[in-house]
C-alpha cells in the first residue's frame, strides 16, 4: 500500500436488551460492561466508546446513578460517543414507519435532556436487514450516517459496497456503511485490521475503514490488552496505516469530506440474504406488535380530540409507558422472536398488559363521548377517511343486526366521519347489497353484488373467485394450504450455518425438505354463516406428524353484503415441530412484479423463481406489512392482512407464511458458542476458516449441525417447539382495477387492522362531529394525531402511500390558530398559511410530512 490507510478506531459493546436473557440480566450486563469501560477510560484517556440505545442509559440512571454520572462525564469528556439516538437496538423490518419514528422521537429527546447532545450516525450491527424506507426517516429526525455490520452474513450473493450513499424512493439519502469486520472483533492481532482492509480493497479503493471492536451480544466492550494494544500499533505501523481513536461521526465526516460524489449510490432495501425465517417466527408476538401499533394511535387521536373538544387532560404518563413497553418489544431478538421460552413468555406478558391497557383507555374515552353527547350507542373511527365497516359485537343492539353461530352480533355502520365519532339512538343499518349463499353437488357458492365465490367440498380450497364488476376470474388456481417441512440443513451460511439459527431461517428449499410438502384437503366443509349480513364456508383441515399430536386447522371463507373482498378467517392449534404452514394465492395476473407495504412506504420486488437476477432469486421469503399486491396495471389482486409479515413469490404464487414450529434457542448451548468465537477470534482462526476452501467449510458445518441435533437430543425435555398452540388470523382477498393506488389499496388495509369499537352510553341521542376532512381522502392518510411533546401544540403525521405528488387540503373542524411544517422529532422548520381553518400542503410520492398545528 503506498499510501496509508485510514483506520478509524470504535470501541463498542453490541448488547442484547433481551435474547438468551430477560431484562433483568440485562441491568447487570451494562452495569458490568459500562465499568469495565469507564475504567479503561480513566487509564487512557486516547480511548473512545460510541454507545447507543437509550435504553440502557435508562437502566443506568434508575439502578446505578454513579455510573450514569460517571458516563455524563465522559461525554464531556468526549471520549464516550453517543450514537444512535433510539431507544434501542431496533428491528427495522416489522415495526410500524410510525413505531421507527417513535424510536426517535423518544430516544433523541432524552438524549438532548440529559447529556444535551443531538446523534447524528445510526448503528445497527446486528438487526437483520433494513427497508428502503429507512433513510427518509432517518432525514427527518437529524440522522446523517447509517453503518451496520449484518451485511457480511449474506449467504448468496456478496453484498457489493462498503461505503455507498442509500437512498430512498422519496429521495432522501444517508451515508451508509456496511462494516467489513463485525460488531465484535478481537484485536489481538494486526492482522484482523489488515485483513479488514483486504476486505474492503476487494470491492472499493478507498483507503479508509471503521474497525469496531469490543465483546457483544452479551455485552463486554473493549479488554484491555486491545487497546494496549491499538496503543502499540500507533506507533509501530505509522506511515503505513494511520490509527486514530475515534467516534463514528468522525468517520462519516471524513469519507463525506473526500469521497462523497464519487460513492455509489443505492436505491433499494437492505436485504439480509439469512434469517428469512424471522418474518414468521413468534406469530402471537407479531400479532401483538401489529395490535398495540394501531390501537396506540388510535388511543393518541381519541385523547387528542377528548382535549380539543371537552378539555379532558390527556393520559402522558400512560401513553408513554405504552409505547416504551411496544418499543422494547421492537428490539431486534424479541419482535423476530428468535429468543428462549423464558425471554418470550417475558415479551408475551409485556405486550398482552400494553393491549389490556390500551383497550381500557379507548373503553373509557369512548365512554366520556357517549356521556358528554347523550349518545347511546358511540363509534369512534381514527381514520382520516369515512369508513362502513362490520363491527362484531357482544352489545345488546338496538337496531339490525346479524346473529353470529358464536352468540355474538354483527353490525353494519354506514359512513362513520373521518377522525371523528358517530352517536347512535338506535345502531345497525341495511346495506343496499345482498350475500348468497348456494350449496351445490360438489360445492357451495358464495355470493354478493361484487364477487362470486366458489368453494370446494371435496378439498376445502377456494377454487374460483370471479369478478362480477369486470367479468374476469382472478385465480388460476385453487387458494389452499400448503404444509412444508422445516427441518435444519447444514450447508448454508457465510460465516456460521444456518443449522444453527433454526428460530431464525427458513429450511423448506433446502435438501430432503424440498421433496416433501403437502396440500391439506378438509376433512369437513359445511356452511358457517348464512347471511343476510354476511355468510360464510368453513373447511376444517387435519395435519398430525409422526409421534406427535394432531394439528387442526379452520379456514372460515366469507362474503359480506356491499363489500368487494373475501374474507379467509383462519384459527388454528398448531402442534407440530420444523414444519410450515403456508397459504398460497395463485392470482391470474401476468405480472413478474409484486409490491409490497413496508415501514412508510412499499417495495417492488420480482419474481424470486421467475427472475434470472441472483439477488431477486436470494428474496425466497421476504417481508411484506399489511398488504401486497398484484398488478398488471390495468387490473389487480391485493391480498391484505391483519398480523403477517412473511411472504414468497414465486411463479406467479403468492404464498402467506401463516406459521413456523422452530425450536426455541438453547442459552446454554449458543453462549458456549459464542465464547468459542471468542478464542477462535484470538487465534485468528475465523479468518482462515474464510480463506478455507468449500469442502472444508461444508465439513465444519456439517460437524456443526451435528452439534446442534445433539444437543436437542440430550436436552430433549428443554426443547421447545416455537408457536405451539391456538392462533388467529384474517386475510383479505381484494380484486380491483388499475394498480394498488388505484384500488385503494392502503386505506382498504388500514381498515382492516383498525378496532372498531360498539361503545354502549345510557343517553338517547344521535350525533355526529370529526376533527379533520381531507383531500384527497382516497390517497392521503392522517396517521397521527397527538400533543407535540412540549404540550403547546398538536403534531399531525401525514402519509402519501403513493407515487404520484399531492397537493392535499386539510379543511378543520375547530379553529386552527397556526400551522407549521416539523421535522419528524417536532423542531420547527417553516410556517404555513391558515385560511378559514384550512390548510395546503404538498407531498412528493412516498412522502411522510409532521404539521404542528395550534388550536383556539
């Protein structure tokens, strides 16, 4: 090398808020790691630590203030760098955009309070892949730089940069980084720098690197002898490689300084090509973040509206609790679900008491509208666009409704107002529609004035969807249930094999479980529900493994009256081990491409079977929020839920991941795994594991893999099959002309992951008011509505989930005193004009906007 090379020195500790421990062992784990750094601190004052999640610094501030003081110090000190600015380590796929902005929102403000610093670089070393979406978000809350180190976990296709600027659809843009070592490097050798240098030079000549050392995931931080010895090779390696003892910023700044218009530049999401399984794993932890995730805004707009109209104080403490209990569950082990039984009973009881809590608020709020407006009946809708939705009901009803097999009651509202709410004297309504329901020799059909609907008694499947608006049939072929197996294979993974990560991947592509799968034919079909508001087919289905209990699957097929989907409500006891259960919707749509939702905003994504571009071939399970859809853009399939996350699409096959069996990881056995990385990383043996050749790698991992089927074997009685027991889902099967934005598809999605409440008063009145109408209402969403957080104002968050530019009005229905634009953290930027309690605004496609609006 002829000139030297840039090495920016970061001491780090990667630790786990929860995995193979609970909170608990957490406060330890920083309270140890933040000593032992604080010490090596005082004894070389060259040494910097770049630290995050705020989380921690909680913990350390309620349990050891003298080390909260002491890290205080240190941050004045400028040798503890404070990065991130989150609440902690996230997973940046399943959460919400408005969950990821919230990581933010919380995470800086503290922050700012009580070290009065302001972050500029994200680091997520360990979460597993990124959406597109992240950069616009990270924008708007005051975050520059981006750097991870998951990248290199890859097992296909070799991520191609190190250093590139990501930007998203919008246009927004972050310095980005994709670290050549990993999160925890040992530097008990020179060579693990040069070697990382290598890495680099393979794929970019710019003479610069970040080397992050220090233990991780259960925390640790820099030892002693490797920053005695990063004092050592200062001097010893001068002229040919420039050590400097740094934060992250400092690197950032100096690539943005010198090589910035000449980076690449990255348009798409970062998918990590390993760990496809976690988009599934833990379904009723998934279900639970998707419930809260809602419910909470749902939660912020009523109080919101109950302060405007009625002056009642809004519940901070409470709010905040709730949504610090969901951002906890958003780290990147607990949402994944890649986490012991002990750790996920944790997460299950943590996320069950935030839904109770919610629900009480909104039970409760409903309640003070119905006494303040003498209603009898009251129905709040958070959304920004009038819905008619079916609301299921264990209410005396006072009005038409539909008597459902299970005691309850199903009712029909028609036009409930935008953020707004509707008082009732007498609650349910006719639809000017119908739902039939025809049972025939070999099947039954289902019928409304949008959908024709036919159901196989022989096999239970969905065999025939046809349009009736557009006379064309949308299947071209039976929508069924497809069982997998899932077990373990040892040959894939980069660094470590994906036998060993089973809560973690995928396997059914994978050596003998490719051959074997099976489409479940019912073992009973017969009609559910009869109408005249909805009716309905259910097809029981039978799965049992050998030596293992039966599982029994339920998939109930249903039309309502005035509704242009049909409804799959699937429940399930599930009792299976390493098998997979998916749904399969084979759409007749001659489109290669499928857009998916994804945190504030979509991705288009090809045909993983069809594509002959490795990269897009590697996307075989991939993640998907609320909706996909498929488009030939003059007709399309949306295919909506309310709780899943994992999906694959190939050859024109859109497949629902509904449930995995993985086990449970062993403690035990990945910690002893881990301290074996540790010495191997001290011998340098890691790094000629990667210079081996691919039979020796390929035996290794086999030698792992048996390892690990072992220690299932010997810890038979400690193995815990993920997911066992009851689950629930629904699935929306939506036809539509044009593209997704033309068939509305976001609002339809919404509507669905929305709690629509019957709230019941003792008044006698009808009524009706909302806070805001929008225009256009059909493309425009209002996500939040809530106090800015110094509680002078009221912050709208505004989505266009589309690729056209809006120019959108917010016509109010209180007096509106001031409006301003606000970066996503709630610092002004510009005003806006009010005219008669309205105001314009513009929104690029794709585009998140906050208003901060002030009312009389």
């Amino acid at each position: 090398m002829t000139n030297p090379w840039k090495i920016f020195l970061v001491s780090y500790a990667h630790i786990d808020s929860e995995w193979l421990w609970k909170v608990d062992e957490t406060v330890n784990i920083c309270k140890l790691t933040f000593e032992n750094t604080l010490k090596l601190m005082e004894k070389y004052n060259f040494l910097t630590f770049a630290h995050g999640p705020v989380f921690y610094y909680e913990l350390m501030e309620s349990h050891y203030p003298n080390i909260f003081r002491k890290i205080k110090e240190m941050v004045d000190r400028k040798q503890w760098k404070i990065i991130d600015g989150s609440y902690v380590e996230f997973d940046a796929n399943i959460p919400s955009g408005e969950s990821l902005i919230r990581q933010f929102l919380y995470g800086i403000k503290y922050l700012e309070e009580k070290f009065g610093v302001k972050p500029r670089t994200l680091y997520l070393p360990d979460s597993f892949g990124f959406p597109p979406t992240l950069p616009k978000i990270l924008c708007e809350v005051g975050i520059e730089n981006f750097a991870t180190s998951k990248l290199n976990w890859n097992d296909t296709n070799p991520f191609p940069y190190h250093i590139f600027r990501w930007k998203s659809r919008s246009g927004e843009e972050v310095l980005a980084y994709s670290t050549p070592g990993s999160y925890s490097d040992y530097l008990s050798d020179i060579k693990r720098i040069l070697w990382n240098v290598e890495q680099q030079r393979e794929k970019q000549e710019i003479p610069v690197i970040m080397q992050v050392f220090g233990r991780g995931d259960h925390g640790g931080g820099p030892e002693e002898i490797e920053v005695q010895n990063v004092k050592k090779w200062m001097e010893e390696y001068k002229g040919r490689l420039e050590l400097i003892a740094s934060g992250m910023d400092e690197f950032f700044d100096y690539v943005r300084e010198h090589y910035l218009k000449d980076l690449p530049i990255f348009e798409d999401e970062l998918y990590l090509e390993f760990h496809r399984g976690i988009f599934t794993t833990g379904a009723w932890i998934k279900r639970f973040n998707r419930l809260n995730e809602h419910l909470i805004l749902q939660v912020e707009k009523l109080y919101s509206l109950l302060k405007i109209l009625y002056g009642i104080e809004y519940p901070w403490e409470g709010i905040l609790n709730s949504w610090k209990a969901i951002l906890l569950t958003q780290g990147h082990d607990a949402l994944p679900a890649s986490i012991t039984k002990e750790v996920y009973d944790d997460v299950m009881r943590r996320s069950s008491n935030v839904y109770k809590g919610l629900l009480s608020f909104l039970r409760n709020g409903l309640k003070v509208i119905a006494e303040k407006e003498k209603a009898r009946y009251i129905v709040f809708n958070p959304n920004s666009f009038p819905v008619s939705p079916y609301i299921r009901t264990w209410e005396s009803v006072n009005g038409f409704y539909q008597r459902l097999k299970n005691g309850s009651k199903l009712v029909y509202l028609s036009e409930l107002p935008p953020i707004g709410f509707k008082g009732y004297e007498e609650v349910g309504e006719r639809p000017e529609d119908f739902v039939n329901i025809v049972e025939r020799e070999k099947d039954f059909i289902l019928e409304n004035s949008y959908l024709r609907v036919t159901v196989s008694k022989r096999t239970g499947w969905i065999t025939s969807i046809y349009d009736k608006k557009n006379k064309r049939e949308i299947l071209k072929e039976p929508i069924r249930p497809r069982i997998m197996l899932d077990y373990p294979m040892p040959f894939r993974g980069r660094f470590v094999p994906a036998s060993m990560f089973d809560a973690w991947e995928v396997y059914y592509r994978e050596g003998i479980n490719k051959y074997f799968h099976r489409d479940l034919r019912a073992k009973e079909v017969f009609i559910s529900e009869r109408g005249p508001l909805y009716a309905s087919i259910s097809a029981k289905f039978h799965y049992k493994q050998f030596l293992g209990k039966a599982s029994t699957m339920e998939f109930e097929i249903g039309l309502y009256a005035d509704k242009p989907y049909v409804e799959v409500r699937f429940r399930a006891h599930w009792n299976t081990h390493h098998r997979f259960l998916k749904l399969l919707v084979p759409v007749a749509i001659d489109s290669d491409k499928a857009v998916f939702e994804v945190p504030y905003g979509i991705v288009e994504r090809a045909d993983a079977c069809r594509s002959e571009n490795p990269r897009e071939r590697a996307k075989y399970e991939v993640l998907g929020h609320k909706w996909v859809d498929i488009s030939d853009g003059s007709y399309g399939v949306a295919v909506i839920n309310d709780s899943k996350y994992g999906f694959s699409w190939c050859n024109g096959v859109l497949r629902i991941s509904l449930l995995r069996s993985p086990s449970q990881p062993l403690a035990d056995f990945i910690m002893k795994f881990i301290r074996m990385n540790k010495k191997a990383q001290e011998k340098f043996q890691d790094i000629k594991l990667q210079k081996s050749g691919k039979l020796k790698r390929e035996i290794i991992n086999i030698i792992i893999w048996l390892m690990v089927l072992f220690n299932e074997l010997r810890n038979k009685k400690k193995v815990t099959p993920i997911d066992r027991g009851y689950h629930i889902a629904t699935v929306w099967v939506y036809p539509h002309e044009g593209n997704y934005v033309k068939g509305n598809v976001p609002m339809l999605a919404t509507e669905l992951n929305t709690l629509y409440i019957l709230q019941k008063g003792s008044g006698s009145s009808s009524t009706i008011w909302n806070f805001i109408n929008v225009e256009p209402q059909e493309k425009l969403q209002v996500v939040t509505v809530k106090p800015c957080e110094n509680g002078d104002c009221f912050v709208l968050r505004l989505f266009n989930p589309t690729d056209e530019r809006l120019k959108a009005i917010l016509r109010f229905n209180v007096k509106v005193k001031s409006a301003a634009e606000a970066t996503h953290d709630e610092r002004f930027l510009r005003g806006l004009p009010v005219r008669d309690n309205s105001v314009e605004v513009s929104l690029g496609s794709y585009e998140v906007r906050t208003l901060l609006i002030t009312v009389l």
